[in-house]
C-alpha cells in the first residue's frame, strides 16, 4: 500500500515498486552520536533545521543585499535555494541509483517522490494530467501539502508575498533530471506561506515551462489576477544563461574535434607516406647491396628497419588512443563468452601457451569495438610477454558491489611494484625501446576505455610468478 505519495491509479504498480526499493535505503539507518554521524545506507547523511534554509535563509539574503531592493534581495535567495537544491538532487539521485544498482529510467524518477518523504522534504501528490515523458515534452504537476519551506514560514507567524518552497522545486527537478537525463526546472505557482490552499508545481523542460505556466493559469482563472506573483523565479533566467553558455562550449568542443580529426588524417597519411618510403628504401638497400655489407652494417640497416617499424606502430597506438571516446559507435548487447572465444582465434596463441575462461561471463551493453579492445590488448600482452615453458592465461569474472569485476591473469615474468601505475601512461613500456612489442599504448588505451564506462584497472603481480590485470564495469541489471 502506498503510505509515501500520491499518484494517478495507473502509476501506483511503479511507485509500489519504487516505495520498496526507498524503504529497504533507509531501513539501513545507524545513529551514532558520540562520532557526529547519522548513516544511511552506509552513506554520511545531516541534519538540518527546516526554518535555517527557508524564513532564516531568506532575512539573511535580504539584509546582505539590502541596497538592491527587496524584491530583488527576495529573487537572489530563491535563485541560490533552487540551484543548490538542484544540484544536491541530482547528486542524491546519482548515489541512489548506484546504491540500488536501479537502471531504468521510470524507475529512477518514481524513487524520488518517496525518497524526498523519508527525507523530510514534502510528501508529493502527482496529478492525473501529468506526461513524465524523457524528452522536451515531459510535464508534472504535483502538490507539496506539507512542505518544510511553507511549514517554516507557517511557524514563525510570517506571510509571504511570493512563493517560497524554492529548494523543494530545485531538488525534484534535479532527482528527474539526473532519472531521465535531460534538463528541468520546476515553478512553484501556488504557496501556503502566500496563503494559498498548497503548495503547487509544474516541472518541464526549460523550453517549454513558460508556456506550461501560462497554459496553467489560462485555465485556472481563479488564480490568474495573481499572475505577476507566480512569475517564473530568477533562476530560470540563469539555467537560460548556463544552457547558452554550455552550447557555446560544445561548439568549441566541436572545432576542437575538427583539428583533431584534421591532425589525425595528417598522421595517418602525411608521416605515414614518409615511413613507407624510408622502409621500402631500406629494404632494397638490404636486399641488392648485401654482399657489400659486412656484419654490422647488416645489423645497422636492421635497426634502422625495425626504427621504421616502431614509429608505424607507434603512430597507429596514437591513432588508436585518439579514437576512444571521439569516434562512437552503437551499444550493443554483446556476449563476452563468444567474443572471448572470438579474440583467442585471432590471437592464435602458441601451442605451449593455454588460455581458459574460468567463469560463465556476463552479456554486457557496450560498443564492441572497444570492448574487443581491451581484451584484445590484455591477452596479447599475456603471450608476448609469457617466458615459461608453459604459459597459463585465466580469465575471470564476478559480480562485486553493482560492479563486474574481470581478471586476466598469467603465469609470466611478473611486474615490479614501483611499475604498477607506469604501465598505464602513455608511452610508458618496460621493454627495451627497439622491441617492436614496446610502444607503451596499449595499456593506456585500456585505461581510458574502462575509465569512460565508467571502471577502473589495476595490476596485482609478483616477479617471476606472474600478473594480474583487474577491471570493473558497471553492473547494467536487465529491465523488466
């Protein structure tokens, strides 16, 4: 039974769901005073006077910008609640979700009017008419009838001639944005500290929230000789300035882009060119000049071929590193069992080298390409690296706090200590610099592709007995 919030009858299956999910996060509650903490969930949680972030908030706003008016002094306080109730709900949603490992988008939205009951905030009332929809068509209008802004304000005796319950908006709107992964702001149009029946708002995409407003109060005509008081608040102007200020960004982002693609096709085909012609050079000098040649000169002609050959690799690593996170594809569902199996057949390891798959692995969503990447990258590290008569790679995997957790272990040389955090910077190689195999990027090819899915890897190793490299990914739970 739904005891935490009010919603339309079609929407009660999912906030039952949802109110569950809440009750378990905060049936985790440890008090423990003689240490100043109060945990939930394992996470530090405080508390805060009502009345210190509402009534009191806003007098000590308006006396610090007293010369600019109160009204203005007034805008000022709201402007600062919303945004940084705005951000706290996004970060609060952002550690829900991880905590209770939720992936669905509806899922992630309903938690919040539940959460914000167990936190003190506002029982919420969600109405009929509202279409939560991810996209710049989402509209909810909601009630807050026992709001802890207006509840201050009821308290200390004090009327106010706008609306006040700036936080309550910021942080709902921030729960949904960080749920649905677009942009909302929420407007309070009606306020028990203004003497109004509840506390009201309508959540929309920055957009479109002028023309709910509107439409509300249109219809409402009861309400709409106080049109000027539930005017959008001054927030909504700086959302408008930080949204532009965020496309200018991405357009500088995208000229940063274009010189990037620009340095990568002269890579690719203006170094290139060069090297292909030294290498063919070379060789020709090796193959019709040998027998004039004594035995340092072969080996210097050779050095001078297998230099070639590094700058080439060592070139395409560059490319390839440049490539991850810029160049995108699709996320598909892929089976890790078979593109394992896949990647060992292209590596064709050695007869003396086994590699096994210890654990059943998981299908995971990713782009293949990248994910072919690193496990491509760390078991031919594994052969070409391997100097016992018997090579063993094992690949494993387990499920760790919402996390997978992978290994590629083997049985090789082992790496010092000192090097552990080396291996993974550019360029970076613990081989001698004329090996062909010691180009020092493909590790940090590795690092930033799991970085950007948000993991992260380590190597556990002892010299002469072998290595193990660690990663996480993020464990995506199946919906439904």
């Amino acid at each position: 039974m739904l005891d935490t919030v009010t919603v339309p009858e079609q929407f009660e299956p999912i906030f039952q769901k949802a109110q569950d999910y809440v009750s378990a996060y905060f049936s985790e509650k440890r008090e423990e005073a003689s240490k100043g903490k109060i945990e939930i969930f394992g996470q530090r949680y405080i508390l805060v006077r009502a009345a210190s972030m509402s009534v009191d908030f806003f007098e000590a706003v308006r006396n610090m910008f007293k010369d600019c008016g109160e009204e203005k002094a007034s805008e000022i306080a709201r402007s600062l609640l919303f945004d940084v109730a705005h951000a706290i709900g996004k970060m609060d949603a952002r550690n829900f979700h991880k905590q209770m490992s939720m992936q669905d988008p509806i899922e992630k939205l309903s938690a919040g009017p539940i959460h914000f009951s167990h936190t003190g905030w506002a029982y919420v009332d969600i109405f009929a008419e509202s279409r939560p929809t991810p996209d710049e068509n989402y509209y909810l209008i909601y009630d807050h009838p026992f709001s802890f802004e207006a509840d201050a304000w009821d308290k200390s005796g004090k009327k106010s001639s706008f609306c006040v319950c700036a936080m309550s908006a910021g942080y709902s709107s921030g729960w949904c944005e960080e749920s649905f992964r677009i942009p909302l702001v929420a407007s309070e149009i009606m306020c028990r500290a203004r003497g109004d029946s509840t506390c009201r708002f309508i959540m929309a995409h920055p957009s479109k929230i002028k023309q709910h407003l509107q439409a509300y109060l249109r219809d409402h005509p009861d309400i709409s000789d106080n049109v000027m008081l539930y005017k959008i608040g001054g927030f909504l102007q700086e959302r408008k300035q930080a949204e532009k200020r965020q496309a200018q960004l991405l357009a500088q982002l995208e000229n940063t882009n274009q010189e990037l693609n620009d340095l990568v096709y002269i890579m690719s085909h203006d170094l290139k060119t060069p090297l292909r012609g030294i290498n063919m050079l070379a060789n020709w000098i090796l193959t019709d000049y040998s027998d004039k040649f004594d035995k340092e000169g072969r080996e210097q002609i050779s050095l001078l071929l297998s230099r070639v050959n590094r700058i080439h690799n060592l070139i395409d690593g560059i490319l390839q590193y440049s490539r991850v996170g810029r160049v995108r594809e699709e996320k598909t569902k892929v089976n890790l069992n078979e593109l394992i199996s896949s990647i060992i057949d292209t590596l064709a390891p050695p007869e003396n080298i086994t590699i096994t798959v210890e654990d059943e692995l998981p299908g995971i969503e990713c782009e293949k390409t990248q994910i072919t990447q690193v496990f491509q990258n760390l078991l031919s590290n594994a052969i070409k690296y391997m100097d016992k008569p018997q090579g063993h790679v094992r690949i494993g995997c387990v499920e760790e706090q919402g996390c997978w957790k992978f290994s590629v272990a083997d049985n090789g040389p082992g790496i010092e200590e000192r090097y552990f955090e080396r291996i993974f910077q550019t360029f970076q190689t613990l081989s001698p610099k004329d090996e062909l195999e010691g180009i020092g990027v493909g590790l940090t090819v590795v690092k930033k592709i799991i970085e950007m899915y948000g993991g992260r890897i380590w190597v556990e190793s002892k010299v002469g007995e072998g290595s193990t490299f660690l990663f996480t990914l993020p464990n995506q739970k199946e919906e439904g």
